[in-house]
C-alpha cells in the first residue's frame, strides 16, 4: 500500500511544479483527493517500474522516468491509468500537444473511473492554456468539474 501513496505523491509533485496561471484551470491532481492510483489489475512488474519512475522523479531524472512509463505502456497498452502518468510527465516536460493526446488515450481506454477522466481533462485544460487555448481549457475544465461533480 504504501508503493501506491509515493508513486501518488511522486506524480502529484511533478504536476504542481507546472506553473498554475489563472484560477478557473485548476492542475490535475492538485488536489490529493483528486490523485490517481494506478489500477487494481496493474501487474507486479508494472507496479516496480511505476517505482522505479517515482524514484527517478525524486531525484529530477525525469529523463529515466520517461523511459520507465514508456516501458509500462508497452507492457499495458490497454492500462489507463499508465496513459494518464505519461501524460502528467508530458504536462511537466511542457510538451503539451503531447500530453493532451496521452489525456485523451487514457480517456478513451478508461470505463467508469470519473475521477481518471476528470483528471485526464484537467491535463488537457492546462495545456490548452499553456499553448493560449483559453476557451478551449475552459472547455476542458467544464468537463473535468462535470464528471468531479464540482459543477
């Protein structure tokens, strides 16, 4: 259990070192209710990659945490969630294109997880401001707050 709260925490960190610029789009997980734990079914030799990950972001290797996540998709192609750390990292690197595409992969991979999907949304939000989509991160964040029941 406790692998869970510092991967959480690893990728909740990395989110909120992207600069935050306008109160209406709010950071995925910036809130820790709003954090994503990897899913039930993720296989044990994911789960030691997701660690491997957590530890090279602590220490600012995010280069090896790319490769990591990247190897976990490979494994889990069909894992949301995994779609959705890649996405986070992307957010962080500012490789924002990339990461709304990785959002909604995880998006179109995800059942009934609203809480993955909100926060998949606040990634797309954020990086549609970044790039100067306000109406489309206002979009985004409508979504997100939709299926958060933050209406």
């Amino acid at each position: 259990m406790k692998w869970i709260i510092y991967i959480v925490s690893a990728f909740l960190l990395m989110s909120c070192a992207v600069t935050k610029q306008d109160a209406a789009v709010q950071l995925p997980g910036e809130d820790p209710q709003q954090t994503v734990a990897p899913d039930k079914n993720t296989s044990s030799a994911v789960i030691s990659l997701l660690e491997k990950a957590r530890d090279a972001t602590k220490q600012g290797d995010y280069q090896r945490a790319e490769v990591l996540l990247e190897r976990t998709v490979r494994i889990e192609p069909r894992n949301a969630s995994l779609w959705h750390y890649l996405a986070k990292l992307r957010l962080h690197q500012t490789r924002y294109n990339e990461a709304i595409g990785l959002a909604q992969k995880s998006n179109n991979l995800v059942r009934s997880n609203d809480h993955l999907k909100a926060d998949n949304w606040r990634i797309i939000a954020h990086a549609k401001y970044q790039m100067g989509d306000v109406s489309g991160a206002q979009a985004a964040q409508t979504k997100a707050s939709t299926l958060s029941g933050d209406k």
